[in-house]
C-alpha cells in the first residue's frame, strides 16, 4: 500500500511539474478543433449507502484524454486509481481500491469547452478489496479482485485549464444500488497534440 500511495504521489508530482512548464511555454489553454488535450483529475471520494458499510473516504488521480468532436461537445478517456481508507467495525476492517477504465463524453453549456459542462462516463472497475479480521490476537486476512462494469454522470466547471468537478458513479452496473460513490475533485489540462 505505502508503494501504491508513493506511485500516485510521485506521478502527481511529475503531472503538476510537466503542468507549470507547459504554462509557461504555451500561454492559455488551446481552443483548436481535432487536438486531443492531455490532463489529470484529482478526485476525492465517498461511497454511499450499501457501499458505506465495506468501504471508507478515499482519493485518487486519473489521467485524462479529451478529443474535441465540436465546440461544445468532447469525447473522454480516464484512467487512474482510486485508493480508500478502511472501514473497520467490530474488528473486521475492510476497504476496496479501485482502479478505473472508463470512456465517456462532456457536454459544455457555454462552447468553446469553457464554463459549465455535464459528463457521462461508462467503462471498467478493476476492484481490489481486502476483509481482515482480528480475532485474540489473530489476523485472517481475505482479499479479491473482481473486474464489474459502471457507469457515471457529473457537472463541473472549465475554467482556461483548469476545471472541478462533482460526479456520482456506480462501480457495479449488476448490484446498481448497492455500489454508489459521489466524487469530487480539481482537474487540469498540461497539454494538446
């Protein structure tokens, strides 16, 4: 875990100084059709009902790929992980990291991909979840990793290259009530080619 959370950190790092060096030498954010604009989404994250009881708070970072098909309407691409803190009740502690594929589109209400937008989003959770329990003394630890189809939907805000974002995804189309996550997190575009 402490490797995991050491990638993410470091990639973040890397992301946030490729970032201010692609500010300093472009200017503002490109506007230009058929250019696939290259960023990273922080998110920070919540899971509800069902879901709340297996699986605290947790943050992550995707990275992000966006294809302007028109001024007011793009295709998207996040790929990323999402790591969360255990919830542990009557020492059974549990959590479940996910690491998210997903395709989608984003829909700007004032063109020219600025100011407010929705998005939609389908694709793949790869999640890995791990029950330990501590019994006397004892720890029995149980982990898996199940691969489930999901789907979300959001607003946020596109500010020159920077954006924010609140979204709710469910991880598991097949137990769709039961496996809900409100998101929310700052996003910033470092590049376009």
């Amino acid at each position: 875990m402490k490797r995991i959370i050491a990638t993410v950190a470091a990639g973040i790092l890397l992301c946030v100084s490729g970032a201010a060096r692609a500010d300093r030498s472009h200017g503002s954010r490109p506007h230009g059709r058929a250019r696939i604009l290259f960023g990273m989404d922080t998110e920070f994250g919540i899971p509800l009902g069902n879901y709340a009881d297996v699986n605290s708070v947790g943050g992550g970072a995707l990275v992000v790929g966006e294809y302007p098909m028109m001024d007011m309407l793009s295709m998207t691409a996040r790929v990323g992980f999402q790591a969360h803190v255990d919830r542990t009740v009557n020492g059974l502690g549990s959590h479940v990291h996910a690491i998210p594929v997903l395709l989608g589109t984003k829909y700007y209400l004032g063109g020219e991909r600025e100011g407010l937008f929705g998005a939609f989003e389908l694709g793949m959770f790869d999640l890995m979840s791990s029950v330990e329990r501590r019994a006397g003394g004892n720890v029995t630890s149980v982990t898996s990793n199940d691969l489930r189809f999901g789907l979300g939907a959001g607003v946020g805000y596109q500010e020159d290259r920077w954006n924010a974002r609140v979204s709710i995804h469910t991880q598991d189309v097949g137990n769709f009530g039961n496996a809900f996550t409100i998101t929310g997190g700052i996003g910033y575009q470092f590049s376009a080619f």
